[in-house]
C-alpha cells in the first residue's frame, strides 16, 4: 500500500513539474515545436483544455495552468488524507 501511494504522489509531482516546464516553454520562441515540447504538448494539453474551456484568459496571461497545477497538487493531498485514514 504504501509503495502503490508512493508510486501515485511521485507521478503527480512529475506531471505538476511538466506542466511548468511546458508553461514556461511559451516564453521562448520555437520551444514547443522541438522534441521535447511536442512531447509536453501531447501530455499537458489534455489535461489543461478543461480548465481552459471554464477559466477565460485574463487580456493576455492565461490562469487556467496555475489553476490545473493547484488542483494537481489537491489531488496529491487528497491521496495523502485517504492513505493516512486506511493505515
């Protein structure tokens, strides 16, 4: 049980530093056309449509990551409550 909640906390906190890294690619120009952004596309775009399709941009500064990312990280907490009510 506790390898299995280990496994699912450590893949959240990669995911969360993904959506950074790919947050942070849009401020370089042609950063997410190499490899490794269309890698992040593929992965960080499915997750962030929902949010973007609730939270519209505010003029130019998209919030809907930084809302994804704090749900992510409830998520992670969320986990952690549940773990420690069954151990």
């Amino acid at each position: 049980m506790v390898l299995l909640f280990n496994v699912l906390s450590t893949a959240l906190s990669i995911y969360s530093w993904a959506l950074i890294i790919y947050i942070l690619m849009s401020w370089f120009p042609n950063a997410r056309e190499s490899s490794v952004g269309q890698f992040l596309t593929s992965i960080c775009e499915p997750f962030l449509e929902p949010f973007r399709r609730f939270i519209p941009p505010l003029g130019m500064i998209d919030i809907s990551p930084i809302v994804a990312i704090f749900s992510l990280r409830l998520a992670q907490g969320g986990l952690a409550a549940i773990f420690r009510m069954l151990m």
